[in-house]
C-alpha cells in the first residue's frame, strides 16, 4: 500500500501557523544556507496530498512551488476554482483519506507527502502516515492551527534521529508505530 509521509515545521508550542494562516515566524527563521533536507525527502515522493488551508497559503505566493502533482482535498472547493495556469499541477479531490490512498495505490503511486495540520491529524487517525520530520522553530506562538489533534486510541512513535541547526531549528524524524 501507498505510504503518507509529513515533512513540516511547527513552533515549540505545537502550531504550524498563526490562526490566520500566517507562517511569517517560520519564513524569518528559514536561514537559506542551511540544508534542512527537504530536497532529499521529496526526491522520491511521487505527489503531494494537501488540505484546502494549506493550498490557500500555497497559491497567495508569486509562484507554484511545487513540481510533484498536487492534490487538495476539499469538500468545498471545485475544479473551476483552480487558476487555469495550475490546472495541470492540481486536482481537487473529496474522498476520505483511506478511499484516496487506495485509489493512489491503483495509480501505482508508492509514496505521498501529507500536508496541513488537519490532513495529517485524519492520516494519523487512520493509520496511514509511516514516517514524519518535524523541524521545531524557538518560538512560542501561543496561539494558531495545530499540527497534532485528538486521536482514537495512543499513538506509539519511534525515534530516528534528531538534528540540530545553527538557526536554532531542531528536527526530529520519527516512524510512526512502536512500543
Ligand atoms: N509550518 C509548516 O510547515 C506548514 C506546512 C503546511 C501548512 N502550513 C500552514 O497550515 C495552515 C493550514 O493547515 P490547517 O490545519 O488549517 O488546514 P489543512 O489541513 O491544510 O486543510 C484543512 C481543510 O482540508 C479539507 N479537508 C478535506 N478532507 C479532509 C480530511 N479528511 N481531513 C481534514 N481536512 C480535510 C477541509 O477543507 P474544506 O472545508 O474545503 O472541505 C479542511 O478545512 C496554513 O496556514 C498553512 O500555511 C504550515
């Protein structure tokens, strides 16, 4: 079966925006030299599932910063919804996660990246993230969108490693599934 994968930052206090979707903290924090391996997690991702908050901070940039097909998952945007310069970039998509997996599954896609605080809390509900790397701004923001929600039943994580960088960033991987 298709693998989720997470590669996100969040701040120290567990928000990966500001409730109004800003993520200015994180930008300021983002030193360029600096290789927090983002290049290397996406080298063998075969697209990117995303949940509409995530998609609307995507698109208020100057450009698409994505070169793997993009799907968005939302019950209330349409496909006319989609600039006609990244319609060939974005499909919108309304299934639940696991009837999305399986269908990317059929495709022969191996492995998805998974993004936006409430996708990955649904992926996570449903057993369907194998791995993540969480890199940790020292900022508390106090407020904001979440990146971990409730959950059915206690979630075991294995811990891989952890890096830290010179800007302050910790990142930490963990598999999903342990003691
Ligand atoms: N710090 C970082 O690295 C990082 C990374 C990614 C995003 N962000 C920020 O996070 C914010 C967005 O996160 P978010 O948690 O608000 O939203 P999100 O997970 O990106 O999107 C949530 C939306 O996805 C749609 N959706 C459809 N099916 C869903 C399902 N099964 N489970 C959950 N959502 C589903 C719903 O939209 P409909 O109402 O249309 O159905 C829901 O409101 C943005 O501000 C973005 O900039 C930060």
């Amino acid at each position: 079966m298709v693998t989720g994968h997470v590669f996100i930052a969040t701040s120290l206090d567990g928000f990966i925006s500001t409730a109004d979707g800003g993520i200015e903290w994180l930008i300021r924090r983002d030193d360029p030299n600096e290789d927090h391996g983002y290049n290397d997690f996406i080298k063998d991702i075969d697209g990117l599932i995303m949940g509409r908050g995530t998609y609307e901070k995507a698109i208020s940039f100057e450009s698409w910063q994505y070169t793997i097909p993009v799907l968005v998952m939302s019950r209330t945007l349409k496909s006319k919804d989609i600039p006609i310069s990244l319609k060939d970039k974005i499909q919108i998509v309304d299934y639940s996660p696991i009837d999305l997996m399986r269908s990317l599954d059929a495709k022969g896609w191996r492995k998805v990246y998974v993004d936006g605080g409430q996708v990955i809390q649904s992926f996570l509900r449903d057993n369907l993230i194998a791995d993540m790397v969480i890199t940790t701004a020292p900022v508390l923001l106090g407020a904001g969108r979440s990146l971990f929600g409730a959950l059915s039943s206690e979630t075991s994580l294995t811990h891989i490693k952890t890096t830290t960088f010179p800007s302050g960033l910790v990142q930490s991987k963990y598999r999903v599934g342990g003691k």
